[in-house]
C-alpha cells in the first residue's frame, strides 16, 4: 500500500511534469498548454455523458430489483476517470479515458472482481421458505421462496487457493 501511495503522489507527477515538458519542447510551449485545457474540456463532457448514463443504469438495476454492483463500480470508476482528465497532465489523461470508456471499464472490473475474490471468502446459505409462512408483500407478486443469508471474511495468504483449482473447491 505504501508503495502504492508513493507512486501515486511521488511518481505519477514527476513523470508528468517530464512528459508535459517533452511535449513542449516537441510542440511548442503554448500549443502544449492550450491541449490541455482542451482535453480537460473534452474530459469533462465525457465524464458528464458517462456519468449521466451510469446514473440511469444503477436507476434500471434498482428498478428491476438487482443488486446494482456493476453499476456502483463503474460509476465510482467514471468519477475516477474523470478527476482523471480534469487534473493537467498527459499521463492521467490516458488513464481516464481509459476509466471511462465502457470496454477497458469492463476490464478493470474483471481485474477487480479477481483481486476481492483472492481476499475474500463468501458463504451462502439457502432456506426453502415454510409452506406456513404468510405472505404480506405487494398485491400480484408471490414470494420467491427461498430466504438467503451470507456472511463474507478475509482469507489471510496462507489460506488462498486459485480460483478453479481443487483447493477452491468445498467439496
């Protein structure tokens, strides 16, 4: 983590301050300038249609009555990508437009998905509903008949086995 904090604050802008004056020298000072007041303009529109269709997705999935996990991911990845592209710099450009545009998003997710499922272990259980019980929910709707509980831990190191081997499997 510390690792991480110091190539965030340290690294990432001195290589920005290297390419942006790269790109000077290649172009010239006030061209290079005037590009990246532009791309903070363009970052912002497309954080602002990204985000707006974001928003009407995670607004779908509550109406539906999904969990809308995607759809929380990728609007905090949208909000990331575009404090991305508003902040000046060539570098963080490229890894918010790629926060932002909806393949390579995906793929963060899958990335993601696989990093939490290493640290994580999830037990489900599954209760058949008694024939007894009385239903008070909407008018028109039936129960679904199965109540789920889970309960999740973080596996130390020691413990992790790769996704798909026999390891993973409970038996």
């Amino acid at each position: 983590m510390a690792l991480l904090l110091v190539l965030i604050f340290i690294a990432l802008p001195i290589a920005e301050i290297y390419v942006i004056i790269k790109v000077g020298e290649a172009i010239g000072a006030l061209p290079t300038i005037a590009l990246l007041i532009l791309d903070s303009f363009l970052g912002a529109a497309l954080l602002r249609s990204q985000g707006r269709l974001a928003w009407r997705r995670f607004n779908d999935a509550l109406s539906a009555g999904r969990i809308p996990a995607r759809e929380v991911f990728d609007g905090a990845m949208v909000i990331l990508g575009g404090a991305f592209l508003i902040t000046p710099g060539f570098i963080t450009d490229v890894i918010g437009l790629l926060l932002l545009i909806p393949p390579s998003r995906a793929l963060f997710r899958g990335i993601a998905a696989r990093m939490a499922g290493r640290r994580m272990a999830f037990t489900l259980r599954v209760a058949r509903w008694r024939s007894d019980r009385a239903y008070d929910g909407p008018p028109g709707r039936t129960p679904r008949g199965y109540d789920y509980e889970g309960t999740a831990r973080e596996v130390p190191e020691s413990e992790r086995a790769l996704p798909g081997t026999d390891e993973d499997r409970d038996g």
